[in-house]
C-alpha cells in the first residue's frame, strides 16, 4: 500500500521506482532535492534513500498502533481465516472508541485503503482493514469469487472481532465501509437477511459508507437485494463518470426503495469523477462484466485529488455524526 499521509494532502505518489520497493514509506519532494545536491558535491549516498524523506514527521504509523491480526471465519460448516489490518489510535480521548471496517476492491488491498484509514485514525477511529483474497488465493481481479455475497462472512467476522476487543472498541458504534466490491460489502451488509443470516447473535454494523458501490445492480441480479434494512444509515458516494453506472443510478436506487428503507440512505454523486477516482496508483482501463449496467466493457480508473479530499471528509464526517452520536 502506497500513500501519501492525509495530513500532506491527496497528491498521487511520484518519485523513483525504487520507492515502490520500500511500500509505506513517504516520498519527500524536498528531500530528494536535497539527497541529489549531496551527490552533486561528492557526498555517497545510498541509492535506496533517493527520494525518501528521514524527516521524523514524514514516518509513518505515528497516529495509530498497528497490528497485523487474523481472525475465524465460519461458514456453510467451512472455517477459513481472515487478516487484517488493525489501527488503534494512539489518542486516548475516549475509550472504548468508534471503529469502522474497511474492505477493499476487486484489485485487492491498495491505496485506499490506507488513505481512508489514516483520515479516521485521525478523527479517533479504530479501524480494521480486512483482505478478503488472501484466503482465497485470488491473486487478480479476473479468480476474484462469482458472486459478492460469498465474501460477506469475513464483513461480520471482522465485525465479531472488534465487538470482542472491548477494551478499544464500543461494539455498539461499529461501521463498515469498502470501495467497489468492498462497497457492495458494505451495501448488502445493511440488510436484516444478511445480518440475521451471518452476524453472530444480536451484533450489526451501525453504519454504512459505500463508496461507487456499482448501484444499478440492487434488486435487480440475485443475491444483491437492497431492501428490508436493517435501520442503521447507509452513505453511498458515487461518480457521474462511473461507467459500471449511468450518472443517476444511485439517485435511481435510492428513490425504489420502500418508505421505511429510503429515508436510511443518503447519496453523494461528484461531478466527472471516475470509478476508483482516490485510488493513487497509476491510471488503469479496466473490463468488468458487470460495467456498463451489465453490458460488460471498459471501466477508465482516473485519479482526482479533489474529489479524493472531498470524499474523505465526508465519509469521516458521516461517521463522526453516526457513530459518534451513537454511544
């Protein structure tokens, strides 16, 4: 996962290949600069620090304590496990805190991740990035599983985990969030079917961030029903040059639902954003099947600075009001 820390803005990484190498560690224009004055005068330098900055403030995990977990998933009389990413902020305004699931796309865990994690770590959020390929053995987009709804158990096996680590985390005021197909996690996951058919008792995720959750697709292709929900707000953002949707299809879903189900769901749409517009790694075409409103055909993946700071604060927003309000 490569990022530039939320603090310094949502500039995509640039800077020499060999900074792909070191992953998490944050480019420093200026002390590239200054690494290639000290050659230009003689100074040896190794070629690993070209473009890396050894500014303290510039490391990285300074605002939360992170740890690489695993947890079980059961399911259909099979046990698979699950890792993730937990962050604990280092803050301790309040405790036990919010936390809020992260589950990434189709291409696995990326950039967003990590940038959406850093904002709410930030505002005081544990979060919990969990990688649904890695027990599967997906290594692309193309062995991902047929259907969405086969990776829900390991949504609320990570929902099971945090409600059990009672000394960081309020169980009462757990979130979920996801991009793409992680947005479709995070949409279905607002249902009482799902909920009742996978949370482990009286457990449910008290609030919904799905971000271009691919829109047109709800109750209409079997296994994505969106109604019936559970009553925890649900906050779709979305593109309006998304091509896996028209400009207006998560307006459209939104304004189906039933009288009980509407008034949960809010939507954002952003002008000319594209699908996967705060994703930081270089720009991609990609080919869905399920683009296009199930046409299949080319999906553009363009990175935007603003529209990626936009949605940033309002999912962290969103969750402050949901989540915060909650206790």
């Amino acid at each position: 996962m490569r990022t530039n820390r939320v603090s310094k803005g949502f500039r995509r990484r640039t800077g020499p290949a060999t900074a792909a190498i070191l992953g998490a560690v944050a480019v420093c224009i200026s002390c590239a600069s200054t690494t290639d004055a000290r050659i230009a005068s003689g100074e040896s330098v190794s070629t690993m620090e070209r473009g890396v900055s050894f500014r303290r403030a510039d490391a990285g995990r300074l605002t939360a304590k992170t740890s690489i977990i695993s947890y079980p998933v059961r399911h259909d009389g099979r046990t698979w496990h699950t890792a993730g990413v937990l962050n604990v902020p280092y803050s301790t305004a309040q405790t036990p805190r919010p936390a809020v699931v992260l589950v990434h796309g189709s291409g696995g865990v990326d950039s967003r991740g990590a940038g959406y994690a850093e904002a709410l770590n930030r505002a005081g959020f544990v979060t919990l990035e969990i990688d649904l390929w890695a027990p599967r053995h997906v290594r692309s987009a193309a062995t991902r599983p047929r259907s969405v709804s086969e990776t829900l158990p390991d949504a609320y096996g990570a929902l099971a985990f945090l409600s059990a680590a009672t000394e960081d985390v309020d169980s009462r005021r757990i979130g979920i969030t996801g991009f793409s197909w992680g947005g479709v996690v995070s949409m279905l996951s607002a249902t009482r079917a799902n909920r009742d058919l996978h949370a482990a008792g009286d457990q449910a995720f008290a609030a919904h961030a799905p971000v271009y959750p691919v829109c047109w697709v709800y109750n209409k292709v079997p296994g994505y029903a969106f109604f019936g929900l559970t009553g925890a707000p649900v906050f779709i953002q979305a593109g309006t040059a998304d091509t896996y949707d028209t400009p207006d299809s998560c307006q459209t879903l939104q304004g189906s639902l039933s009288a009980h189900d509407q008034p949960l769901v809010r939507v954002k749409v952003y002008a000319d954003a594209t699908h996967a517009w705060d994703r930081r790694e270089p720009d991609a075409t990609i080919v869905d099947p399920y683009s296009h409103l199930g046409a299949g055909g080319e999906v553009p993946l363009r990175y935007s600075e603003t529209t990626t700071r936009q949605s940033t604060n309002a999912l962290v927003d969103f969750f402050r009001a949901t989540l915060d309000g909650a206790r």
